[in-house]
C-alpha cells in the first residue's frame, strides 16, 4: 500500500456510478481517460455507493469520481481525492487537461 503520487500510481482514477442507470455513461469515460494513457477502474458492483467510495479510498485511489444523472446530462464527473476532499463537478475535457498537467509535474 501507500499513497503512491499520481504520476507513479498504480491506481489513479475509480468511476462511482451513482446508479447502474450511469455505468455505460462511465464506461465511455473510462475508455476516454485510458486512451489519454491514465489507470482508470469503473465499480460496477452491486455495493451501495457509500461502499464503492470507501473501497476507493481503502484501495488508495487517487481520483474517485462519481457519476450521477447531472453528470451524465453535463458530460462531467464529480471529483473527491483519495483524502476525501471534493473538488466538486468538472467536464471530463478540463479533467483530462489537469490530470495531464498533474503526471507532467511529477505530482
């Protein structure tokens, strides 16, 4: 374990689903955020969604992102840290643009 940097980590990013209504919606952004070269996982267990959270940050996932139907009609995720911390709602292009510019720093 440990919290690995972005950059080095073997578990960047982890799609929450609000509903499975949203797991094809987070599958597109999964297939988006791998094609840019970054570790992306979708939860598309049955848990509850506090379940699939704590299981994202027990696992150290930098980025969960959690997908629900504003989300979905706003092409956009909403952003928590592995620490907990919500950074609130983004378009998935500007998530993309940071988290290059975060694995280009060395973060």
């Amino acid at each position: 374990g440990g919290k690995w940097p972005f950059w080095l980590s073997p578990r960047q990013i982890m799609l929450i689903p609000i509903h499975k209504d949203w797991n094809e919606y987070c599958q597109e952004v999964k297939d988006k955020l791998r094609t840019e070269g970054f570790y992306v996982d979708v939860d598309l267990s049955k848990q509850t969604f506090s379940k699939k959270v704590r299981t994202a940050q027990v696992a150290q996932y930098n980025f969960q992102l959690v997908v629900g139907e504003q989300e979905v009609n706003n092409g956009s995720v909403n952003v928590r840290t592995r620490d907990n911390k919500q950074e609130g709602e983004k378009k998935v292009d500007d998530l993309i643009a940071y988290l290059k510019e975060l694995r280009k720093e060395y973060k």
